[in-house]
C-alpha cells in the first residue's frame, strides 16, 4: 500500500474530478438534448435520471459509507463483493418491473421506456462499480475507484453528442451509451485487478457464484446496512418527489425547465462530499478511538464550510444564475428565478443533512435515521402533488425547501444526543481507569 501521505493529494484530486463529472454528467447530457433534438426529449431524459437515481440506491444499498468505516473487518471482501451483485439484480428486477408497471398505467411509450431503462442499467454498472471504488478506498486508495469512475462516464460524454447528433433518436443514443459503459467497465476493472490487487481477481470471480455458508454473512450485512438503504433511498424519493409531481400534473416541457433550474440542487452537497470523503477512514477511527474533541471539531468545521460554500452558490446564483442558465439551455428561463433561490437554499439543508447522516453511520447509530425520513417521505407523498397542481413548479420548489429544513433540524437533534452519550461514555470510562 502507497504511503498515505503521498496517496491523500491524488485522493482529493481525482476523487473532485470525479464529484465534478458527476455532477456534469446530467447538465452536459441535457444541454446536448435541448439543442439536438429538442425540450421535450430533455425532459424525458429529466425523468429517466430521477427514475436512474432512485434505482441505483438499491444497486448500492448504502453499503459503501459502512464498507470503507468498517475498521473492524466484520465482513470480507469477498461478502462486500458478493452482496453488491445480488443487490444490482434486485435493482434491474425492481427496474423492469417498474417500466411495465409506468407502460400499462402510466402511458410510457416504447421510446421513453427504452430511455428509462438504458438510463438505469448505466446506473447499474456504478452500483457495482461503485463496491470496487469502496475496496480500494479502505486500502487507501480512494483515487483508483475516482480513476475508474473518471473514465468510464468520460466515455459516456464523448460519444453521447456524436451519436445523438448523427441518429436524433434519444433511446438509441442511450442505448449506445450503455454498451460503451459497460465495455469500459470491463476494461478497467481487469486492468486495475490485474496491476492493484491481482490477489483479490478470485474473490470477485468467486462473487459471482453465493454457496450456502455465504448466505448468513450477506444477511447480517444487508441487515445492518438495511437502515442506510432506506434512507438513502427515501432520501433519493424527496428529491425527486418534485419531478414525479411535474411528471403528472405539468407537460414535459415544464419538466425540463424545473430540471434545468433544479440541476444546481444538489451543487452545495457535491462540493461538501469533496472535502469530506477523503476524511472518513480517520473520522472512523477517531470515534472508534472516543477521541470525542477531534471528532467535534472535524463536524463543526465541516458546517462552517457548507456555510460559506452555500453562501457563495447563492450570491452567485441570484446575480447571474438564471442568465447562464439561459444560455447553456438555450431555453428562456427568465420566469423560475425564485424556483432557483428556493431550490439552491434547500441545497444548503440537504447537504448539511447528508453530513449528519454519513457522521451517524461513522458511529454507527444509522437506525435512528430512519424513521424522520419516513415521516419527511410521506408527507412528500402526501403533499408534494397538490403542491405543484396548484402552485405549479414554485409549489414543488417551497415544499422541497420546507421538507429538508425540518429533515435537517431532526437529524441535528439526533446527531446532538448521540454526541453527549459518546461523551458520557468517553468521562464514565476514565473514571472507571
């Protein structure tokens, strides 16, 4: 394993180069989608990367942020490996029976049904990808899996333009792009086994077939980790809880200009993950440790940076949002100013609750996470389609804002009685000594 100190500056570099694609990866595809071949085809693709994103957190399963903070080694890589592919096929099951539940009742056309589908299976590949990254994050080389990651959506974005241009057909160009996600894929993975970690190449092949004795460590697993799949997924449905309310109340023209003003949503949260990622591992081990003071320093600071982040993205965004908007859209978005301060401002809440719950999993105290998101999700259900029925899209946009504010004020009362407990048990403990 390469020193850390040497590893840690290539970590930020590419694991940034990676937040960077990630969160391009749809902006880049819309804006070549309005310009080809029109609005309404964008906000199908808005759809499809709603319905992908959901989707992909049954793929991950919220393992990752527990695989690299398991300091413990309570599971081996070969389980890890060996439950991402049973959760992957859950999450084409899911899929497939998702588009024909939406062709039957919901009106999806053989088009919008391929787009949808090809979108999800690109997510599926970095579901499984995304265990890979998480491996060699725990060696210490967070960069590899950034690397992979890099390449892969790299070559997803450079023939997306050219296919679409030359065939104008949105569901082939997706289809095509799935077929070189999943050739890189490949390529990349036997070569970083191959030059990493040849090693562990019989572990994941071994990943492909589950024997008996190895059912019982993928159930205390997938049991352990249950918690942060429901979150995550609950989570992934509030987000984009607006887009299924636009997808039934409004036109898909509509959908595409709130995709538009909403793709700067998640800015805040992209640009915070890259400052925390890389610190995870020693997160884990100073809690492990009870050093409770640099731990608490750590999360304080973390906020102050999603403040000024946040502060920043918004002057920014009220200045000269709407306009560059505008102009890389090609689309008149003078009228959803408000949505964009509304929507940007929500950023800010969900990024520092996402903070709060990768902390909470770092003290393994995930549980208690779940039920705030099943009341937020519900009312989400419950109030999220009346509000863009009768308000339109600022509705959607204030009711997001409303949901993640009292989403974080929950996760901060959490977060603030297991500190205290952490700490009575760190004084209780030096007493006892």
């Amino acid at each position: 394993m390469e020193n850390d100190h040497l590893t840690l500056p290539k970590d930020y570099i590419w694991n940034t180069a990676a937040g960077l694609i990630n969160a391009a990866e749809a902006v880049v595809m819309s804006m070549v989608v309005t310009r080809v071949t029109g609005l309404a085809d964008a906000g199908l693709l808005t759809v499809a990367f709603a319905v992908g994103n959901l989707a992909m957190t049954i793929g991950k399963f919220g393992v990752r942020n527990y695989q690299v903070t398991d300091t413990e080694n309570r599971f081996t890589t070969a389980v890890y490996f060996k439950a991402r592919v049973l959760t992957v096929l859950l999450m084409i099951a899911v899929v497939c029976g998702y588009l024909r539940y939406a062709a039957c009742h919901l009106g999806y056309d053989r088009s919008k049904t391929v787009i949808v589908f090809a979108t999800c299976m690109i997510y599926a590949v970095e579901s499984l990808e995304d265990v890979v990254w998480g491996y060699y994050q725990r060696k210490g080389r967070l960069y590899i899996g950034a690397q992979m990651f890099c390449i892969r959506w790299g070559g997803i974005l450079l023939a997306f333009p050219i296919v679409l241009y030359l065939s104008k057909d949105l569901a082939f160009t997706l289809t095509c792009c799935l077929g070189i996600c999943i050739g890189l894929f490949l390529i990349l993975l036997w070569r970083v086994f191959k030059k990493y970690s040849s090693d562990i190449v019989l572990d994941v092949w071994r990943s492909m077939v589950i024997k008996k004795g190895d059912w019982m460590q993928i159930r205390k697993l997938l049991r352990s980790v249950f918690p942060l799949f429901a979150i995550l997924f609950l989570g992934f449905y509030e987000n984009n809880a607006p887009k299924y309310a636009i997808d039934v109340c409004l036109t898909a023209e509509e959908q595409a200009c709130y995709g538009f003003v909403a793709m700067p949503v998640f800015a805040i949260e992209l640009l915070n993950s890259f400052v925390y990622q890389p610190t995870l591992v020693l997160m884990a081990v100073e809690w492990e440790r009870k050093d409770i003071l640099k731990f608490r320093k750590r999360i304080i600071r973390q906020l102050f940076i999603i403040a000024g982040i946040a502060t920043v993205c918004m002057i920014g965004a009220y200045l000269i949002g709407i306009p560059a908007l505008s102009l890389l859209y090609d689309t008149d978005l003078s009228g959803y100013k408000d949505e964009l301060m509304l929507l940007l401002l929500t950023s800010a809440f969900l990024a520092v609750s996402g903070y709060q719950s990768v902390v909470l999993t770092i003290m393994r105290c995930q549980r208690s996470l779940l039920w705030p998101q099943c009341v937020i999700s519900l009312a989400a259900a419950v109030g999220m389609k009346r509000a863009v029925k009768h308000f339109g899209t600022i509705g959607a946009a204030t009711c997001y804002l409303v949901l993640m504010v009292v989403l974080c004020i929950c996760y901060g009362i959490i977060l603030t009685v297991y500190m205290r407990k952490g700490q009575y048990k760190k004084t209780a403990s030096r007493i006892k000594e």
